[in-house]
C-alpha cells in the first residue's frame, strides 16, 4: 500500500506511516481478542511492532479521522496454527464502535487484502466466527472451511481480481 487513501473524511493508511496509532491498535485488538486468554498487552503490543517493518508483510492497516483511531486490519503469515500451509492472512479486524456500520470494516478488509496480493500472494486467507460469514461473503470473500479448530471458526478465500 502506498500513502495513505481517503474515503470521504476517513484516512486508510499503512502504520509505517502513522506508527503513533501503533498502541490503539495494540489495545484493541488486545481487548478483543488476547485479554480474554490471559495475555499481557505488551505481548500484542510487540506483535503490533512488527508491522513496523521494512518489509512488505506483516502489515497493519488503519483507519483514522485525523488523530482519532477508527479500526485496523492486518496482513500476516499466520492467523491459524490449525491450517500453517495457509499464508498470508487478513487478521485482526477491528473498527471502533462509534464508526461500526458506515463500510469502513469492508474497505480497511478490501485495503488489507490488496496489500497481500501486492506483496506476491495469489490467494489472501481469513477466519471468523460463523456469524460473521454473511458480512465477509458479501465482501467477495469464499467460504473454503467450516467448524475449523477449538474455536469453530469459518476460514475464507480471496482472489485478486
């Protein structure tokens, strides 16, 4: 991904370019996903950093109204120890409450998705819980497996176009 894109007053950048939302992006996705396991959220913040990187992948990409956060979504190696031959993944998505509902969870997944296909992958991999399916269905996303791992989480496909 190259500068950052505007969507009406909505900014999707690279983190590479705005590495002062590296912490929301950590406390987020912390709070959604790591806290409920017993993780510290320096563990995630150190996963964060990584999209700090030189290289093309891992990626954070992040949405924001100026200085305020909106949501985020990454491209990394591995999102699901369960399928390692699966790589690279759109992971960790995540757009505030108070901007939820206005597309911005399908551009910063279409933004994610575009960066993987830029960075060589000929197929970009995502999972979910079952109930979100119709949404990332909707987004062009195929359904490939179901009930997958502890968690039962539907695991989807992307082409580029």
């Amino acid at each position: 991904m190259r500068g950052p894109v505007t969507d009406g007053n909505i900014v999707i950048s690279d983190l590479r370019a705005v590495p002062h939302f590296a912490d929301a992006i950590a406390d987020r996705v912390w709070r959604a996903w790591w806290k409920p396991k017993g993780f510290p959220l320096e563990h995630v913040a150190g996963l964060v950093r990584e999209n700090l990187g030189s290289g093309p992948l891992p990626l954070a990409i992040v949405a924001h109204r100026g200085s305020t956060f909106v949501g985020t979504a990454s491209v990394i190696a591995s999102d699901m120890e369960e399928r390692p031959q699966y790589t690279p993944w759109v992971a960790a998505v995540w757009v505030d409450p108070a901007f939820r509902r206005q597309g911005i969870g399908g551009t910063i997944v279409g933004h994610a998705a575009r960066a993987a296909f830029a960075a060589g992958a000929d197929t970009a991999y995502l999972c979910a819980v079952p109930a979100k399916s119709a949404f990332y269905q909707g987004l062009g996303w195929s359904l490939h497996e179901q009930d997958v791992g502890d968690h039962r989480l539907d695991v989807f496909t992307l082409k580029p176009i």
